[in-house]
C-alpha cells in the first residue's frame, strides 16, 4: 500500500514540475505588447476605461457600458461576478472591525450608540467601495487579456476545447 502511495505521490512531483517549467498561461491568444496590471487596476478604481483611462467604465451604479466612448474598447465580455462584493466585505470588514474594537475597549460607548455609528458607517463605505472593486476588477481582466480582452479570439483557454462551453454562459 505504501508504495502504491509513493509511486502516485513520484508521478503528481513529476507533473507538478513539469508545469512549473512550463511557459505562463496567457489568455486572450498571442502577447505582443504586455499591459500593465498596475495601470489596469488603477484606471478601473477610477472608473475609468482600462485601456485608454479616459471613457467611463459605468453607466450606471455597478452597470458596465458596452463600449468606451472614446477608444472604443468592448466591455461587454466582462465577468467580475462575485469578486467585488467579496472583495468589499473584505476591506470593510477589515477596516470597521477593528476600529469598532478599539472604540469599545477605550471608551465603552453604550450599545445603542455602537449600532448608531458602525451601521451607517458600514452602509456607506461598502457603497462607496463597491463600484471601485468592480472597476478594478475589470480592469484586472484587461490587463490579464481575460474574457474577451484578448487580442485573439475571445474564448478562455479552458472554453477553447469544449465547443458547448458558450451554452452555459
């Protein structure tokens, strides 16, 4: 049994390295000028179009525009999905916690006071935070030639060999 065990374990090592020398996985068909993750998630935090920084990336609250009005850029192939919401619980989270704590251990504010202060406090910033996460979100993806960023066709690499894929989406 154990070496049956050694033997599977030998094979995952191998496979493991051998990705490991492998090239990095890009999407989006062939890299010929690199973007900048750090510009692509700076122009989404403005909310402003990844690629030229100048079109707005919003038409609405958290809805994206189909088109930058002034370069021209597709956004419609985005999938933020779940990350921006998570994202903001997250820093908020992080952020009221334990400033709530520090409040509580260094001046014992009574409960209703507590509740009057944190809840608003909450509501606002992940308001406020949302749509920020969502732009950075977006422009992550551009910068990383995903879901239909790419300069090639616009399948992921994982869709590419399953024709049925676009179906689910």
């Amino acid at each position: 049994m154990t070496a049956l065990i050694r033997r599977v374990a030998e094979q995952v090592q191998r496979r493991y390295l051998a990705a490991m020398r492998a090239e990095p996985q890009t999407f989006g068909g062939p890299v010929e000028q690199k973007r900048s993750w750090t510009r692509g998630l700076w122009r989404g935090a403005r909310k402003t179009c990844p690629q030229c920084g100048r079109g707005r990336l919003f038409s609405g609250y958290t809805r994206t525009r189909e088109t930058c009005a002034n370069c021209g850029l597709n956004l419609s192939g985005h999938r933020a999905d779940d990350a921006p919401p998570y994202l903001t619980i997250v820093i908020v989270g992080h952020i009221v916690v334990p400033a709530a704590l520090a409040v509580k251990q260094l001046h014992h504010p009574p409960l209703w006071l507590q509740f009057a202060i944190w809840g608003p406090l909450i509501i606002v910033a992940t308001l406020w935070l949302l749509p920020i996460a969502k732009g950075a979100m977006v422009g992550l993806q551009w910068a990383n030639r995903m879901h239909g960023f790419g300069d090639g066709d616009d399948l992921d690499e994982a869709d590419a060999g399953n024709p049925g894929a676009d179906a689910l989406t």
